[in-house]
C-alpha cells in the first residue's frame, strides 16, 4: 500500500474560471459557482473529463485571490477560502474570520493507492446532519457511513449502506453551519469524528477526485437553497401523485386490480394511484403484459380511468436473457448492455431469472429504454416506478470488473438508478407529451431530485422502522429531496391493527402517501381492519385530501428553492439543542406552519418537544407555549399535530380523488401569533406543463398580527382557480372573531379579523 500526501504548492496559475495550484503530486483546481459556494478538486488525473451526474451550474469567470509567501486567499461576497502552500491545505472562513472548515494541519488530503480521502478538523461542538438515506441519529456525530448503493431487503435500523447516495452533508458548530458535497461516485466514506479521539471528520472514496463544493451560507435552508441550485430541484408533481396511493407486491391479476379500485370507491376512501407490481409482466419481462392475468390492460386502465384512478408500474433495469424477447435482442445486437472487460455480456438473476443490464451510461441506451415504455403508455399508464435499480443480483455482489461501456461499475454503481430513472422521465416525458409522468426510484445519486421521488425500499412492519423511516424522510429532505415516502404498514411482516392505524396516520404527513406490502404478506387494504378502523384510516386519508392545496403550495416551494415538505426540526431551529436530542429526533415541520410528533403505536400519550414560540394543537387549537415539552394525548385517530402561532394553511372540502372538484370554498384556516406570517399559495391545472408557461395560480398570503388582518394579494399567472369562495376559519382568537365567507378571485382580498 503504498500512501501519497498531496505535497507542497508548487505553482499557481490564474485561469478564466478558475485557479490551478500545481503539487509535484497532484494538480488542484478551485472554482466559484456563486458567492457562498467554492469548489475544490484535487485530482492526480488533470486531464481527464471533467464530468458530474449531479451539478448543473457553471462556474463563475474571474476568480480572484490575492498571495502571499504561504497564503493564497479567495475572498468572495460572503466567504473565505485560505489556501496554506506548504503543505497545500484548504480552510473555510466567514467573511469576519470565524473557521467555517479547516483542512487537518497534519493530514489534508491524501491517498493510500487510488483511494483518496480529505481528514478534517473536528470542532468541540460539531454536529453533523445529512447525507440522506441513512439510519442512525439526526446527529451524525461520532458515527460513520458507507455509500454504496445496495439493495437492502430485510434491513434494520442499523444497516449500511441503504439504496441510495447522497455524499451532501452539514456541519453546524460555534452557531455556524456550512455543507459540503463530495461529488464523487466511487464507494464512499464518511466519518463524523467516530474513532478519531475527537480530534477529525474524514470523508473519501476507493478511486476518483477529491472533488468537493463547499457551502458557506448562514443557515441550514440558505445552504439547502444554494446545494438545489447547484443540483437542481423538483418539477411540480401531477397532482394525483400527492393523493392517496394503493400498492401491493403484486395485485395478481386485472381484476384484482379493478377489484381494488371499486372497494375503495365503495366505502368511500379518497385514492388517486394503483400499482401494477411485477406480476402484470409476462415472465417479469420489462416492457410486457401477463396476457392471461392482464389480458387487456388499455380495458383495465380505461376502467381505472372511469373510476378516477391513475396506474403506476413498475420497472426494473434487469432484461430476461430470453431469445424472441425484443429487449433482449435488440440489446444484444446492439451492445447495450453491462459486459465483462472482455465484452461478453454481464449475466446475473433477478426477478426474470437470467438478466443483461442495461449500460444507462450511454445516451443511445437510454433512448432505446425511454421509447420503450410506449408499451406501458399506449395502454395509458402515466406513473412509472424504478426499482432494483442499485442495481440489485440475487447474491448482491456484483463483480468489480463489470463495465458499462467504458466505466467500472466500481466507478459509476452509485449513479446507475438515477441514469435509469433519467432514462425513464426523458422517455416517457417525450412520449407524454405535456402530461407530467410519475416517477419513482429506489436508488439515486444526488440530483435526483429533478426527475423522480424516492422511498426508501423494503422496511419493516414495526414501530421502530416507523419512527427511523421518518428520520430517513426527513433526512432526505436536507438533501434535496423532497417528494419522498415509505412502505406505509411496513413492507415485511403483518402490521398489528394499531401500527397500521398509526403509521396511516403519520402518512398523511409523508410526501408521498403509500400503503404498500410484501407478496405472501396479510392483506393491507383499508377494509382488512374492521369497520371502526377502517373508519379511522378513511378520515386520516380525507385529512390528506383536505390538505392538499397546502401540501400542494408546499410542493411549489420545494420546486422554487430546494426546500423539503417534511423538514427536520433542524433546519429552522438549528441552534435548539432539544432538536437533536434522541427523544424528540423525529419530530419534524411539515410545510411551513405544522409540526408532527410521530409516535408508536404503543403509546397513547406522547411526549413531544415545540421549540420557542407558540403552538396550537391542530384539531382542538389547545394553546401550548413553545420552548419545551409537554406530555400530550395521542390516541390512534389523533397523531400529536401542532400548528405555529401565525399558521396559515389552506384547505379544501373533503373529495374522493384529485379529479373531483370539491366544492368551490378555499377554507383558509389562520392561528393566532404575535409575529406577521405568509404563506405562498399556489395551483395550477396538475396534470400538464402549462405552469412551465405562466399557466398557473400564485399568490401570497399574509397575516398582519397587529393589525388582525389577512391579506391575499393580486394573483400572478393565468390559470383559474377551482375556488370560487374563501372562507376565513379563525383560530385561537377568542369566540368573539368569527369565520367569515367571501368570494374569492383573483384580485386583492382583505379580511379584518
Ligand atoms: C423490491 C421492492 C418492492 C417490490 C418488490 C417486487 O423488493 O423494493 O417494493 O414490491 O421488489 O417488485
């Protein structure tokens, strides 16, 4: 093994966009994407390609830096970048000085043979928070992960690495914070001060550049805000994705399906979304139908349609090795697929049995995919599910000598389920023309975010996989992803009647509202529970359906600045120390105004943590005063809910599906506070990309709290609203201040409360 340290520098030279400081080791590059953010990268291949599956910026021209015997200094609008020559380290300070980021004196950056890794020092108050889907506390600190995507059926609360990776992470310490973004697909490390006697973090990768971008914003969102803009953020979803959705690995047959979708309808349980598992497929080939157990699927959608329902399918990356099969043909004569290094075509089993897999590395392959699923569309399925795409083999060990085209899967794994999700949305977007498809994924890299939700893969059905599941919802939001879910019920294992009821409960507060199961699992269905429980079950999911022009808005603002629905505690209340504390971990906001305890199923009282400020229950409006905790009632059919002082959130009437119109009232509900608030309400027709031409409904909503006032401003955009009446629902203003009901249309409206 043979270690390498990065050396002296040894010359610097001033290029358009960036500064190039020469090692006798290695070559480093530093470029400035935008004042809070400065990229570093450390190679000792200068000349290769220089590519990211992540970024979409560009780098600013004209960097500056001034030098002196051993400094050299960038100093932007709001950061500072000391570079030390002897030996070359690289710090981070705010722009008065205080270290942000320090490089460790002794060790930097280094290799041991091609694995690089970046020792950090580590402040006496350091915490960490990031990196996405991975179990552990909210705070990092003091433990240490792995990505690598893997398929990790029958996981606990304790595995890593997950399906997915997402090497952004946040350090907050001496009440700052940066993030940093190691964008690097190689298997990776990091190491939040774990075995290192307090004195660093390190973070690295078995191959690769030390390639990073650093963030030096003030404020967990503002660095969420400026890591979205460099990676890009979410379109708005269809609508009906954001409903109810009814999955089961696998409704066996059309009819089952159909069955499904009537009983939801007969007992009157709003749903918008049924899955077609694998077992639709012919032989679990992609792209075709079981034509005896789905022997007319376009007649199966139609019926669907007729009764409000959408169709999501899934997809895997693996095509069965079966002569006569027109993906496997047409990938074979054409070289698509992954090979050995001696070009024979990579074979490994899944679900099909034998499989090749598809090089999504390649534009040409990713064309071939992507006009593949008119197979799907044809029929009229408009939501397309991603799985196994980590990519999963039965044995999970894929040889480090299988390539797509000319990279080793060592190299890019961790980006191929978001190569293949990418392949599906550019595909089925052109083929839908200017309908929005529903994507789904498994497995992702950072960026993901711009085409596709994510959950979190095959959990369990307990209430300690309910709880981390939130945890990993909400840690998937600190990194861009905002448009997440989980197996509701739990995918393994049967759910008791109060799990179930719990976890349906917390549902409506998770991005993405899936009841799924494993095959040879119980029945999962809201009937499988006993009338008072399926009534329980109806009115969370009527809740969801209530609150979906606010979850909706909520969706807008991710779309606009990164920022997630489901938002750790961490994010607006960094400097509380409660937030992190074991207890109260996974209590999260969910938009803007409301903050949900989840709590097991076990527990009819619940111990919960509001930070500073004013809270009210949501549903009885009891006022509870914010910097503490307090032991509250949590019975199955009333998750602890809390609204801020100044809360606004817009509801609707209770519909069966987001095809109905309810009727015509926005009931606009407003919580006392001593503080002015608004809320940022917005439409648009759900379904199509007109809101990408103006054809959209936006306007803000304040709440003057001296004044006693609700404003709602002129609304921008050309798209008419479903609402034709507002209604103003006052609450924790005393019985004296009523609900009024006026019309609603687009110009001002002003209500004195
Ligand atoms: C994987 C998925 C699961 C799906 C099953 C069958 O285990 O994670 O959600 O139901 O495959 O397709």
């Amino acid at each position: 093994m043979q270690t390498q340290l990065l050396g002296n520098a040894k010359q610097v030279t001033q290029h358009n966009d960036h500064i190039t400081i020469q090692t006798a080791e290695a070559t480093a590059k530093i470029w400035l994407y935008a004042p809070a953010i400065i990229r570093v990268n450390i190679t000792k291949t200068p000349d290769k390609a220089d590519t990211s599956f992540a970024v979409i910026q560009q780098p600013e021209t004209g960097i500056n830096f001034t030098e002196a015997e051993n400094e050299l200094t960038v100093t932007t609008d709001q950061l500072i970048l000391k570079v030390n020559k002897t030996p070359l380290r690289f710090s981070f300070y705010t722009l008065d000085g205080k270290p942000l980021s320090e490089d460790d004196a002794r060790f930097g950056v280094n290799w041991q043979n091609e694995r690089v890794i970046n020792y950090r020092k580590l402040y006496v108050d350091e915490k960490f928070i990031g990196l996405g889907e991975k179990t552990g506390a909210l705070n990092r600190r003091g433990t240490h992960y792995v990505n690598w995507n893997t398929d990790a059926s029958k996981h606990t609360i304790y595995t890593d690495p997950l399906y997915k990776t997402f090497p952004f992470f946040i350090g907050l310490h001496s009440r700052l914070t940066y993030g940093l973004f190691f964008d690097n697909t190689h298997k990776s490390y990091f190491d939040f001060g774990a075995t290192t006697d307090d004195e660093m973090s390190w973070f690295g990768a078995d191959g690769g550049d030390m390639n990073y971008y650093f963030f030096g914003a003030q404020g967990v969102a503002e660095i969420i805000k400026d890591y979205t803009w460099l990676t890009g953020r979410m379109e708005m979803p269809p609508l009906w994705s954001i409903g109810y959705q009814q999955c089961r690995y696998s409704y066996m047959s059309a009819d089952e399906v159909l069955g499904i979708a009537q009983k939801l309808r007969e007992h009157n349980i709003p749903a918008d979304v049924i899955y077609c598992d694998i077992d639709y497929m012919d032989n679990y080939k992609i792209f075709t139908w079981n034509d005896e157990a789905f022997p007319d699927p376009k007649g199966m959608i139609d019926q669907l349609k007729a009764l409000d329902f959408r169709t999501v399918c899934i997809v895997d990356p693996g095509i069965k090795v079966e002569d006569g099969y027109k993906q496997y043909d047409e990938g074979v004569a054409k070289n698509y697929f992954a090979t050995y290094i001696n070009g024979d075509n990579y074979v490994a089993s899944v679900w099909p049995g034998r499989c090749h897999f598809p090089n999504f590395f390649d534009d040409k392959v990713k064309e071939w995919w992507g006009a593949a699923f008119t197979a799907l569309t044809e029929p009229g399925v408009e939501g397309f599910w991603n799985d196994m795409n980590e990519p999963a083999a039965w044995g999970q060990n894929i040889p480090y000598l299988v390539k797509f085209g000319d990279r080793y899967m060592a190299e890019v794994r961790n980006a191929y389920g978001m190569e293949m999700t990418k392949a599906t949305y550019n595909g089925t977007r052109k083929i839908l023309g200017n309908k929005r498809p529903f994507m789904l994924t498994r497995a992702a890299y950072c960026g993901t975010q711009r085409f596709s939700a994510v959950w979190t893969g095959d959990n369990t059905a307990t209430d300690e996989h309910m709880l981390y599941g939130q945890r990993l919802v909400n840690s998937l939001g600190l990194v861009g992803m905002s448009f997440t879910g989980v197996d509701i019920g739990g995918y393994t294992g049967n759910p008791t009647p109060e799990l179930m009821l719990r976890w349906n409960s917390l549902g409506v507060y998770i991005p993405m509202y899936r009841n799924h199961a494993e095959i040879g699992t119980a029945m999962r269905e809201p009937w499988e529970w006993g009338e008072e429980n399926m009534a329980i079950i109806r009115k969370d999911i009527e809740l969801r359906y209530q609150l979906l022009p606010y979850i909706y808005s909520g969706f807008y603002e991710s779309s606009q600045n990164g920022l997630p629905l489901s938002r750790t505690l961490a994010i607006d209340y960094t400097l509380d120390e409660n937030v992190f504390d074991v207890r109260y971990q996974n209590q999260f906001l969910f938009g803007n105004s409301m903050l949900v305890a989840p709590v097991e199923s076990t527990r009819l009282t619940a111990e919960v943590y509001l930070p500073e400020g004013e809270w009210y229950r949501f549903g009885d409006d009891k006022a509870y005063e914010g910097g503490m905790a307090h032991s509250v009632p949590a019975p199955l059919n009333n998750l602890p809910v809390f609204v801020k002082g100044g809360g606004i959130i817009p509801m609707q009437s209770v519909i069966q599906s987001t095809n109905e119109a309810g009727d015509g009232i926005l009931y606009l509900h407003i919580w006392k506070g001593t503080e002015d608030s608004t809320f940022i309400y917005y439409e648009d027709d759900g379904v199509t990309y007109d809101n990408e031409r103006g054809i959209l409904h936006k306007r803000d909503i304040g709440y003057q709290a001296e004044k006693n006032k609700v404003t709602v401003a002129v609304a921008d955009g050309t798209y008419t609203s479903k609402f034709n009446t507002l209604k103003l629902i006052p609450h924790g203003f005393g019985k004296t201040v009523k609900t009024q009901e006026v019309p609603y249309h687009s110009g001002i409206i002003e209500i004195n409360l």
